[in-house]
C-alpha cells in the first residue's frame, strides 16, 4: 500500500481562492500542527493496519511545501514502519528519500543501511529524482543540473553500500575524503533498488542499464499508462534484459466497498478532492526551465502539449463514471475491482503493483476499511499472477517465498 | 532591417561551437542577450550604423546546438569562455553592452579582467540582490504573466501574443518551436543563476574600470529600478539613466531614447 498523507481537510473552494497547493499554499491559514500531528498518526496507523491485513509492503515518499503529500522526511515514516512490523514478512517500500536533493547523498545509502537493519532486511529502496516543485522550487537544485546529481548520487550510494574498501569520493557535486558507510545493509550485495519515473527514456534507460525495477507513477490510470507500458516493454525487449514483469512497477488508485453504488457514494468526494485540490499545481512549478533536458522538452511539448492543456480543462467535469471508465480509479465491489484491477496489471505487464488506498480528504474509518476490502477480496486474487513464471527479483529475498494469507483479517480500527 | 552575418567560433579546446550575429563597421560592441535567447531587433540595427556589432548566442541556446553548454559547469567556466571568445573574434578590450541576464555576464567579464572591457552598458542587468525587493524568478512566472512584469505597455503586439499563447490549447509548429527555444534558453542561462540570481557579483563588481552606461525600465517589474542605484554605487564611473515607460526591455519600448543614450555614451 503507498501512502502520500495528503492533508485532508483543505476548504471546499481551496483550488479557487490558492495559487497552487505546492510550493506556496500558507501553512497557518490552511493548517495547524497539532492537525497534522493527528494525520501523521493516523498515516502511520493505516499503513501498519495495512500489513496486518496482509499487504506485502507499505510505502511512503518525500515531498515538500504543499498539502499533496506531507512527508518531507519519508524515513522518519519508515522507521517506525520498520518497527512496528518487526517480525512479519512486510517490506518496508520507501519510493522515497530524493537523491538530488539529499546532500551528502550518503544521507540517504545510510538512512537505508538503518531501515534495511532495524527491518532485518524488509527495505526496498526507492531512488527519485524528485519533482520540479520539490527539488527546484523547495530545496532550490538547478533544473538542468538535476538529472546529472541523481545519476552521481546513485553511483556514490550503490558504491557506499559495496565498497569493502574506504574510499575517495571525488564527483562533481559531491567530494567526500574518506567513505566508509556505517551500518551497512542486511541485504547483499544491496537492497533492490526502484526507480520512479513518469515515462521519460532517460529513466527507463537508467533503470534498463542497471537492472532496476521501473515505476510508472502516474494518477491517469492503466489506460492512458498502457502507451508508456507498451514503450517501456518495447524498449526493454531492444536490450539485453529478460522481460520479468517485476521489472516493472505501476501506481493505480484503487477503492472497494460493498457494492459499485455504495463504492461511487462513499469514495466520489475524496477523489473530486485529490483531482481538484491535491493536483491543484500552478502549470509554472511543475515545469521549470532545464527540468527536461532538451530531448524530453521537445517530445513532451510537441506530443503532450495538447493532451494535457485539454486534460486540465476536462477533469473538473468528470464525474464518478468517467473516472473509472477511464481507469483513472479502479473503484467498486470487491469483483468489479478484482477484473479491472487483473487486467490492468496483465495490459501493463507489471509485477510491482502499489495502490494509493487512502484518497485525498479519506476519513481514518473509510480507509482502514478499503484497506481491509482490498487485502480480503482483491488482494489474494491478483497476488500471484505472475509467481508461476516469474521471480520477483526487485523484492527483499528473504520475503520473496509466497505469503500465506492472514488467518483473518483485522477489523477495522484495530489498529488504531 | 540590416543584414547580419552569422560566424561560427570554436572554443573551450574545440568543445564549444558558438554562434555570433555580425552587422555594422567601427569599433567593435558585442552585446550579451537576455535569459530568452538572442533576437536581432532595431536596436542592434540602430547599433549597427555606427558599430560593428557582434552578438553572440550564449552556449546552448542556438538552434540545432543544444548541448554547447554542458562543457561549462559554472559562471567562473562562462567567464572564461568569453575572454576565449573575444579572443577568436580578435577584440582585445570592445564595448560590451548585455542586457539581463546578460548584463550580469558583462559585468562579471569587467569586473574579473577589466582590460578586457573599454565600455559598458547595462540595461537592466540582474546580478544583485535586495531582500526588501526581490528580483522576480522569471523562470517560475507563468507564460502568461511574465508581460505584466516584462513591459511596460501591455497593449506591444508581443504583450498581446504571449498572453494570449498561454491560453492556447493548440499551438501552430511555429509557435511551438518558439516556445521550445524560449524554454530552453531560459534553462541554459538560468544555469548560471537559479535559484537566486545573486553569485557573487557584488564581491567582484568594484574592479570594473570601464566607464559604465546604466539603463533602466522604470517599470521593470522583473528587477526594480532600485536596483540601478545598487549598480551605480559600487561601480567607480558609472551613470545612470532611468527611462519612462518602459519596463525590462527599453530598448525596445523606447527604442529611440535607449538607442541615442547608448550611442553618445559610446561616442564620448
């Protein structure tokens, strides 16, 4: 299960009265910290409820400055994850500590080693690059430089956890004398290692080239992903690489309740509000000048440009329907979200499914009950599509023998 | 409009190909553009009757060229590059007039070696910076309200079709490229200043010795006017001009006024 922690309690007219809910919405007018406090806590207590009910992982990530995502220090989130599921066979998915922006960038191959050891070797370590409103706008990186200090800071951490020997790092964004990371990971040679992205060739050439699990995050839904699919799979097939579908790894919006009206009465204003509030983003964050070297800038204005300009004008229009219709939310009764939810995975060819199962404004309750609907009726049914061909090699190894299901599932608010 | 010559120049141990727009006979100026690329425009026309005017497009941002930058890391490695340049243009120490962004270029060029530079005009340069007026990031406005900061009149056809771009949810191929080429000579150049375009000028800036020509847009809404006197102050011989109506680009708002002030300037 990923989890943003959006903040959940933004003003119905949130997207007409503020700029952009990135970068520079204000705190104090819109916030308390004794409210995020409370969704901090009831964060941790879905995602904990989550691998009780028998998930196989939980998954945070970092962003900064905005009510989309409140988890500036994703790792902080992870070690008490880590914690709290010593002992089950969940791994602890951090999609994750932003390499650009993590400075030294051994931050983040030692923030790792210690989640990898208190988990006792649970980590699957996430490498962004982070988005524009985060690593240019918050933490300030040059946008043309971004890309060129997250492949350096790979190679320094892959090399940090590895390296027997001590040894001189000498980069051209970072230079460190003497590294010698102290602990080093459970999992050897390293913990599998995730590489978002959003259907750039730059990243699946970076996840191709060194054998990582790739990440289509996107919030459009199996539909609109199946071309980037389809373009990955085939680029995949040009290299030397084997085409295990875990190679590959999708985000899908997903809501379950007892039936397919009870499903459009429950979750429809929680995903009105993430569309509308949550991706309330000013156009002019979202895409400094050099966040796309000059490649990507000419693909994505000449082939997007209109997809999207037209896609921002239709989606406050869209109601319940054309939102699964579209595949943009995989939302219904446990069977109408098992059958979407098995043909989006066999369309895309993706092994490493997360499911954003807490939407938006989603009250405590409501979530921990998708969560349970999900783990009870959907998840056993679409858990091992692939397991009889396949291995999952970008998943801890001491976790990849199949699970067995949960004897029964937590009652809602167990975990509270 | 004059015609221009294009020249191509190969620095930097051959790694960088640049592009410089010629016209005109006399003394050399070279003039720097601004953080969208070079246009040739009436000034440089104007400047061309009594100049010989080269205009170099900065690293990266000529067409077909995208990846000239990337051999320079940092504005130490931009400085050194154009002594590198003028020396393959053969001008030992020309007028020098940079405009934004550009205008910090020039001012970093005069005040490192400040032989190199005889003249220098600065038409709303960036390069400094007041915490109670902040330059404007430019490269976080959106399209369709840089003009309210950019000019001064916002009835300018190019006002009128910036705005009205933005709007657009078709673009012709001619507009798209332009867009493109905006983009992406904003990124090349906001190389050397994001996030602030504050990097160290006004530790430098004391060491120019050529005389200084100041030009400001007193409705510059990208960098106050305040920031003419920021200039003034630090720099041993230099004047200010502040121009009416106009916003961050003078010299095409008052192209007539702009043109004359700079051509007695150089003249003197």
């Amino acid at each position: 299960m990923f989890h943003l922690m959006p903040y959940r309690d933004l003003p119905d007219d949130f997207e007409k009265r503020y700029h952009s809910v990135w970068v520079d919405p204000p705190f104090h007018e819109l916030s308390t910290p004794e409210k995020a406090g409370q969704f901090y806590n009831w964060t941790l207590d879905e995602l904990i409820h989550a691998a009780k009910a028998g998930m196989d992982g939980v998954c945070v990530n970092e962003h900064h400055q905005n009510a989309y995502g409140n988890m500036p220090g994703p790792n902080l989130m992870g070690s008490v994850l880590a914690r709290a599921t010593a002992g089950t066979d969940v791994a602890i998915v951090q999609m994750g500590a932003t390499l650009p922006t993590t400075q030294p960038p051994i931050r983040v191959a030692e923030e790792y080693a210690m989640l990898d050891c208190i988990s006792g070797g649970r980590l699957v370590a996430g490498m962004p690059l982070g988005s524009p409103m985060d690593a240019n706008l918050c933490y300030g990186i040059t946008p043309i430089e971004q890309r060129e200090r997250y492949y350096e800071a790979h190679d320094l951490i892959l090399k940090a956890w590895q390296s027997r020997e001590v040894f001189p790092w000498n980069g051209k964004y970072t230079q460190l004398p003497m590294v010698n990371l102290w602990p080093r990971p459970v999992q050897q040679p390293h913990p599998p290692v995730w590489v978002p992205g959003s259907g750039s060739l730059s990243t699946w050439d970076f996840a191709v080239q060194h054998d990582h699990c790739y990440c289509f995050l996107s919030y459009f839904g199996s539909k609109l992903a199946k071309g980037v699919m389809d373009g990955f799979w085939e680029f995949v097939g040009k290299s030397e690489r084997d085409s295990n579908p875990y190679r590959a790894g999708f985000l899908q919006l997903l809501v379950v309740s007892e039936t397919d009206a009870r499903a459009e009465e429950e979750y429809y204003p929680h995903i009105r509000y993430f569309y509308d509030k949550c991706l309330h983003i000013a156009p002019e964050f979202a895409a400094p000048p050099g966040h796309q070297d000059y490649r990507s800038l000419v693909n994505t204005m000449k082939k997007q440009f209109k997809d999207v300009r037209s896609m921002r004008d239709e989606l406050p229009n869209f109601t319940f329907k054309d939102f699964v219709d579209k595949g943009f939310v995989i939302a219904g009764s446990p069977a109408t979200v098992r059958d979407q939810l098995q043909e989006a995975i066999k369309d895309l060819r993706v092994g490493n499914l997360m499911v954003l199962l807490h939407i938006g404004s989603m009250p405590h309750e409501l979530t921990l009950k998708n969560i349970d609907l999900f783990s009870r009726e959907v998840l056993p049914h679409v858990r091992d599509l692939w397991d009889n061909e396949w291995e999952n090699r970008w998943w801890p190894e001491s976790l990849r023998a199949m699970r067995a299901l949960p004897a029964e599932a937590v009652p809602a608010g167990g975990a509270s | 409009m004059v015609t221009t010559q294009d020249r191509t120049l190969t620095t930097w141990r051959d790694e960088i190909e640049t592009r410089v727009k010629t016209a005109g006979a006399g003394p050399p100026v070279v003039f720097l553009h601004g953080a969208y690329g070079l246009q040739w425009d009436p000034f440089l026309d104007n400047l061309s009757e009594s100049h010989t005017v080269y205009a170099p497009e900065h690293p990266g941002t000529t067409p077909g060229a995208p990846d000239a930058l990337k051999p320079l890391d940092n504005l130490w490695d931009l400085v050194l590059y154009y002594y590198e340049l003028f020396d393959e243009l053969g001008l030992d120490a020309p007028a020098v007039i940079g405009h934004s962004f550009g205008g910090m270029v020039a001012a970093e060029i005069a005040a490192t070696n400040p032989e190199r530079v005889n003249k220098l005009v600065l038409i709303d340069p960036i390069g400094l910076w007041r915490d109670d007026q902040p330059v404007r990031n430019w490269m976080t406005t959106s399209f369709g309200d840089l003009p309210k900061y950019l000019f001064a009149d916002q009835n300018l056809p190019i006002a009128q079709m910036m705005t009205a771009a933005a709007r657009m949810t078709n673009l012709s191929d001619e507009q798209m490229d332009m867009q493109i080429q905006i983009m992406w000579s904003a990124a090349c150049t906001g190389k050397f200043v994001w996030p602030i375009p504050d990097k160290g000028l006004k530790k430098r800036i004391h060491r120019i010795q050529a005389p200084t020509l100041i030009i400001w847009g007193r409705q510059d809404g990208i960098a106050p006017p305040i920031y003419a006197e920021e200039f003034a102050q630090r720099i041993k011989n230099a004047r200010v001009e502040l121009i009416d109506n106009a916003g961050h680009v003078p010299q095409m708002e008052q192209l007539q006024q702009v043109s004359g002030l700079v051509s007695d300037f150089l003249r003197s």
